[in-house]
C-alpha cells in the first residue's frame, strides 16, 4: 500500500503541497496533485493537515501517531 495518496476526487489542485513539500507532491498535467515521493516526513504531515479538501491521505501507523501528537 502506498503510504502517501492525494484523492484526486478531493484535490482541487490549488498547489498548496506541492509548494510546501516540492520532493513529495508536484502538479501533474492534470492540475492535480500526485505523490512523487513515498516517503512519509513531518512536512508531508503538515501538508495534510494544511489541504483545504482533505485529499491527502497518509497510511503509515507512525506518521498517524505522529499527526495524533501534532494536533
Ligand atoms: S493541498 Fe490538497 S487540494 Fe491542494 S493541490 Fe495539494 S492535495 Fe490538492
């Protein structure tokens, strides 16, 4: 399983992530956000917290009890 997914049903492709994370997110040529990395860091966290939709989903049991101790 991927640990990072965008929903791309969500994503409204307003580039947020991609500008807060460009190693992990960049904007495909369907203006929406795709996961270049899969790689689960604190600025990917933040990134998830900061989507205005809620498209990014992290699937890591680490990085969920990292976003658990964040909020
Ligand atoms: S921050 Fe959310 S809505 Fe904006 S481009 Fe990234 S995944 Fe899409």
């Amino acid at each position: 399983m991927e640990k990072i997914e965008v929903d791309k049903d969500l994503c409204i492709g307003c580039g947020a992530c991609a500008a807060y994370c460009p190693d992990t997110f960049e904007i495909g040529d369907d203006m929406l956000a795709e996961v270049v990395k899969d790689e689960v860091t604190e600025e990917v966290i933040e990134a998830a917290e900061n989507c205005p939709t809620d498209a990014i989903k992290i699937n890591n049991e680490d990085a969920k009890e990292n976003k658990e101790e964040l909020e």
